[in-house]
C-alpha cells in the first residue's frame, strides 16, 4: 500500500521564510544604520545637547485688550509664537502638558499707572521656555516704561501652573522613531522583494508548493518582528538614558508598539510600490527618498509643524507619519489611550487602503 503524502504545511514555509529573511536582515548594514543606528544619533544628539531654535508658545486670552503694544510686540518677537485660544479648560489642560508655555492677559488700568496690567500664567512643564518669556515681557516692561512721552508703562504679575516638565527627548524620540519605521518599511522593503524578483528567487518558489501569500507573509514578519524590536530598544535607551516620558509605564511602551506595528505595515505598503515601480535596482533610491525625504522634514520629526509657514502647514498635515508622530506624542507624554488618538490612527489607516490599492496595480512577481 503506497504511502500517503503528507500534506504540505503552509505554516512550517512561512516560518522558515521569515527566519531566513530575519538572518538576512539582522546583517544588513543599511537595515542597522536605518532603523537602529541613524535615530540613535539624533537621540543622543538632541538628548546630551539639546535640540536647536527655541519657539515659546502661547496662547492670548480673549478677554484681553488686544490693541496694546504688549501683545503687538510679542507678535513680532521671532521667538513667539502664539496658539490660538480656544476654551478655559482646553488651555489649562495644555499648560500643565506643556503643549503651549504660557497664557497672557492684557488688560487696561482704568484708575490709574500702569496703563496696561500683564497677567501671565506659566507652567512648570516648561520652565527654560518660561524663563525666556520673563525676559522678554522685562525688556519690554523697561522699554515701555521708559517711555514716559506716551505714558505706555505696564505692570506684569505671573502665575505659575504646575505641569509635566516636556523635554526636547519627549519631541524629538518619537519623531526619530517614525522615521526609522518609515525608512525600514520603505527602503527594507522595496529593496528586498526588488532583489528577489530580479535574482528568480520568487520564479524559483513558484516551482515550490509555497503560495504567494506565505512568501509575503514570511518577509513581513521578520520585517517587523525587526522593526519593533528596534523600535523598543529606541524607547527603553530614550527612557533610560534621558528620562523620555512614558506616562503610563509599560502600557504606555505597549501602545506605542501598536502604533509602531501599525505604521510599519503602512509604510510597508510604499516600498511595494517603489519595487514595483523601480526599473532597476539603482532607481530604487531616487524613488524611495522622493516618499521618505518630505515626510522625514515635513512630517513634525524635528520641529512641531505649526512652526513651518502657513501655506506649507496643509502638505505636512496630509502626510501619513505626521499623525504616527502626533499619535506617539500623544501616548508617551500625556498618557492618552488609543481611543483618544482614534483619529490619527484612522487616517493612517485610510493611507494604507490607498497605499494597498496603488501596490495590488503596481507589484510584480517577476
């Protein structure tokens, strides 16, 4: 009686796959400089030494006079930027998350000198950026009051809100983080399956009993068991190293991984794009950077993007790692659960439907 065939297993394929492209990942030069090496230096950059121009936020009370020379200089102040006002709780709230450094009243003294009356209200969540604001409403305070042939003199009187401390760290890891993941899902990505096509390796499997779906599968997995385990050595050293907040300890870690697993499969979605469209291994570059380069610089990874000019504002808000970055942020510094970030996740959902789409009509198998 002949024996029966065993029933090839699907499983056991994918696994094998997956530990293989693992290997070859772990011995990828570019892969280590990418997701590992690149967004520790800019870590330990900004964490040792701090991170570049300083921008001081602040939001003017609506009850204020606005047409004073208070408020009109500090407008023109290069350093200040204001937020709008919105609600009483809303802005105390970002007081004490530090997500804007202060909150200014102006007023006008009726019954007699000072003429103008400034109510700040700092916060403890930034104090070197409060710090800075003092010395500017000083220096006006002493140039106004020298100013006796208009009699613009004005009386500052603070408050302080006591908040998180926000460090540069808390700003700049998780922009560092999704770019790594954009740069592995991307460049990792479109390189491998590229090389694979081009070298018959994915002819070869078609002789194989191995579906398509394993081989896909299997480089996936790796891909992002990789990415995640670099993702969580990027937030235990940030941690660690420069007290990077995790409100909520390890739920917090937790969470972020999800947003990690979930960009990652997004941004994966680009580098099938980008190998499908390549014509040659060399064009692979030119095309992967012409993704990642206005993500990386548009996208919040370095500075907030309310920084950048009112017209260039809507493209950073298109872009799908700006809402990973704002999500990550979200979760690290003012413990926010994943249903309080469901709109960022849900667009970067909606990027990947439209990503998937555009890869199902430009991949090729061979």
């Amino acid at each position: 009686m002949a024996r029966e065939l065993k029933k090839y297993n699907h499983l056991k394929a994918t696994l094998a796959i997956a530990k293989a492209s693992l290997r070859s990942i772990s011995r990828s030069p570019s892969a280590v400089v990418f997701t590992l090496a690149f967004p520790l230096i800019f870590i330990l950059v900004f964490g040792f030494i701090g991170g570049g121009g300083m921008k001081i936020s602040i939001s003017v009370d609506p009850k204020s006079d606005i047409q004073n020379p208070i408020i009109t200089s500090l407008k023109k102040s290069e350093v200040v930027r204001t937020v709008p006002y919105t609600d009483a709780i809303d802005v105390q709230k970002k007081l004490e998350k530090g997500n804007i450094d202060a909150l200014l009243r102006v007023e006008v003294n009726t019954d007699s000198m000072p003429k103008y009356i400034a109510h700040v209200q700092y916060t403890t969540a930034s104090l070197d950026y409060g710090q800075v604001l003092k010395s500017l409403l000083n220096e006006l305070s002493y140039s106004l009051n020298s100013d006796t042939q208009k009699a613009q003199v004005m009386e500052i009187r603070g408050t302080t809100v006591k908040g998180r401390e926000y460090r540069t760290i808390d700003f700049i890891l998780p922009g560092q983080l999704g770019f790594s993941l954009l740069s592995t899902g991307v460049f990792g990505t479109a390189f491998v399956f590229f090389s694979l096509r081009q070298n018959l390796v994915i002819k070869r499997f078609f002789a194989t009993p191995v579906r398509r779906s394993s081989i896909i599968l299997g480089e996936a997995i790796a891909r992002i068991g990789f990415a995640l385990s670099g993702a969580l050595f990027i937030i235990l050293i940030g941690h660690y190293l420069f007290n990077f907040t995790l409100v909520n300890g390890a739920i917090t870690v937790l969470n972020m991984l999800f947003l990690a697993f979930l960009g990652l499969i997004v941004f994966m979605g680009f580098g099938f794009v980008v190998s499908g469209l390549a014509k040659s291994e060399s064009t692979i570059p030119p095309i992967s950077n012409i993704i990642t380069l206005p993500q990386f610089l548009l996208s919040g990874t370095f500075f907030s993007i309310e920084a950048f000019p009112k017209w260039l504002q809507p493209i950073s808000k298109a872009l799908p790692l700006t809402y990973l970055n704002d999500a990550m942020r979200k979760i690290a510094f003012e413990g926010a659960a994943l249903w309080d970030v469901r709109m960022q996740i849900g667009i970067i959902l909606l990027w990947g439907i439209l990503i998937y789409a555009i890869a199902v009509k430009t991949f090729k198998w061979e």
